[in-house]
C-alpha cells in the first residue's frame, strides 16, 4: 500500500479533516493528500514549522527524562493539526478544522502510524 492511499484513509475517516502528510524533522514531506478546501490554508509552510516545533519538543523531553514524546497537537481559531510520531525520522501530521472530530483523528493516527511506519 502506498503512502497516499494511507493518507488518503485517514483524511476519509475524520469528520473536518483537511489534509494529512507524512513529513521529516528536516520538514520534508515524502507524501501528502489534500482536500480541495484545504487550498486557501498553506498548511505546507505551517508543517515546516511544526516540525521544528516537533523536534524541540522531542529535545525537552530526553533533557527532562520525561519519556518519548508520542503526539502533539496545536490548537488554534481555524485548524486543528494533529502530530503523530512514526519513527525518529518521520511523523504523520493532520491538519482539521476547528470544528474536526479531534478524538477521531488522534484514533486514526495511532492505528495508521504502524502502517505507514513498515511502507518506510
């Protein structure tokens, strides 16, 4: 299975889901399936930067001893976006309107990051 059609199920699967990719921490996307709604969003540029987000994330939590962090979500007025980690190299980000099915996502994420993970 490609990683389109696994983007594309999880995109099918949330109520309010914009689009989903497979993404770097060097902020690369290997993959990405996009709504047509999605297309005033420039959800690319915001991933970069979520990326880098991700990785001082992961940082703070080996200084602190916390454990891997596993997900993050960013919350703001317009679009949820979801992070799930695949490996050390690569997450799965989705992105959802504001008024998304955020429970639904996380859900989706958990049960297709192991999917994507063996297609690496």
């Amino acid at each position: 299975m490609s990683f389109r059609t696994h983007l594309e199920s999880v995109v099918n699967q949330v109520d309010g889901a914009l689009a989903c990719s497979v993404m770097g921490f060097d902020g690369i996307s290997v993959d990405t399936f996009q709504r047509e709604e999605a297309g005033e969003l420039d959800l690319s540029v915001a991933w970069v930067e979520y990326a880098n987000l991700l990785t001082q994330l992961r940082h703070a939590a080996e200084s602190l001893k916390t454990g891997a962090v596993s997900e993050v979500s960013v919350n703001s007025d317009k679009v949820l976006t979801l992070m799930r980690l695949v490996s050390p190299e690569y997450f799965l980000v989705l992105a959802l309107r504001a008024d998304g099915n955020y429970g639904k996502g996380r859900y989706v994420l958990r049960v297709t990051a192991p999917k994507v993970r063996a297609e690496l």
